[in-house]
C-alpha cells in the first residue's frame, strides 16, 4: 500500500497543471467560469459581464446583458481599432472605477477574454507577460472570471486532442460555421461548444446604447443589415 501510495504520489507531481482557460494561456485573473453558471448567476449577484469581442461580432449576437468592450483584433474586414489600454480604461469607466467590481469576461471562444481578463489583472504587466505594454496609472481589478467557452465556442475533442471531435447535435457529421443573422460573421454551429450553440442559452442582437462601445450605436451601423 505504501508502494502504491507512493507511485500515485509520484505520478500526480509530475503532470503539469493548465492554468485553466481552454487554450492553457497563463492567468493571472481568479478563475474560470463556464457558460452554463455564468447563466445561473446572472441574476444573483451584480456582476458585469463584458463582450471583448469586435463591433460586428458583438453586432451579431451577444448575452442579453453585456456590455461591449472591444479588444484590439484586426482581421480581414478592419472593424476594430485601438490600444490595448483602450480596454482596460472602457472597462474601468464602465464600473466607475470600482475595480473590486465582479466582473465576467467573454469572447468566440475564450482566447481574447483571457488577455483582457489578464490586462484587467495585472495592467502594470508585473509578471511579465512577453509583448503586453505597462497601461500608466491603471489600478488593478481584482474580481474577475473569464468564461470558458466563449459565445461560439469550439469543437469538443473526444481525447484532448485535434484527432477526434464530438457530434454534439448527434447528426452524424461535423456541422460547420453558418451566418444565420448577419452574412459576414458565421456564429451558429451546433456542434460548437459556446454559449449560443450548444449550451443554447438566451442571446439577442439589440443594440443597447448604454451597453454598445463608447455608448454609440453609430459604430455600428456599417455591421447590421
């Protein structure tokens, strides 16, 4: 037993720890949180939740109560513009300050709202983290979660790889990226693991100017049809 004890001891000190988000990223904001208790808590506590996607995703489609926050991400249609200070001082308006604030942060699929929630963290790059500026003057906050999935989410892997994926609409093919809201952005996948696809949890695409980037639906104008 001793034998044994010590073998199973050995064996979980060496695996290496993921820091928690799904693309192992390290982390220096509290925790993950995923798509379904983020839905549940929703309306128990006061928590922010915070779209750091671009204006035309978030135009697309966002959780009913979150508010837009872009972080700096230029693909092929340029929709998105600034500084990563940018984000953190929309946020820290946003709350007024309050940078105890709980906060919930959200992207596609988990990869964006990590380095936000870490810009959120630690803005005067204390650790370190290669290619990340100092934000002068920013304070950190010190409340925040990242939700895991994302509003689109991936595919799920059988064995924690890229080899194999789950059908997880059960049709008997690996569905792909569809527009079913506006041409220029696929978000609808049901073999996606995110908080629109799968998990099927409320969404809408109203543009609420208190809740839009910089309280101006204007910016969005050239993303809805």
């Amino acid at each position: 037993m001793i034998g044994l004890a010590a073998a199973l001891s050995l064996s979980f000190s060496s695996q290496s720890l993921a820091e928690g988000s799904r693309y192992d990223l390290p982390r220096e904001y509290q925790s993950e949180i995923s798509s379904a208790r983020t839905y549940l808590e929703m309306n128990r506590q006061k928590a922010v939740l915070v779209d750091v996607r671009r204006l035309r995703e978030y135009a697309a489609g966002h959780l009913v109560k979150a508010f837009n926050a872009p972080y700096p991400h230029k693909v092929d249609n340029n929709d998105q513009r600034g500084k990563e200070g940018d984000v953190y001082w929309a946020i820290y308006n946003l709350v007024g300050g309050k940078t105890d604030t709980p906060i919930m942060t959200l992207c596609r699929t988990g990869f964006r709202s990590v380095l936000v929630a870490n810009i959120l963290a630690d803005p005067q790059n204390t650790a370190g983290e290669e290619g990340r500026p100092v934000i002068p003057d920013a304070i950190p906050f010190t409340n925040l979660r990242n939700i895991w999935e994302g509003f689109v989410g991936r595919y799920k892997a059988v064995d924690g790889t890229s080899k194999s994926f789950l059908d997880l609409n059960n049709n008997d093919v690996l569905d792909e990226d569809v527009a079913d809201v506006y041409p220029h952005t696929k978000d609808a996948n049901p073999d996606k693991d995110g908080w629109r696809n799968y998990q099927q949890l409320p969404w809408n695409t109203k543009l609420h100017v208190n809740r839009v980037y910089m309280n101006d639906r204007s910016l969005y104008d050239p993303f809805v049809e």
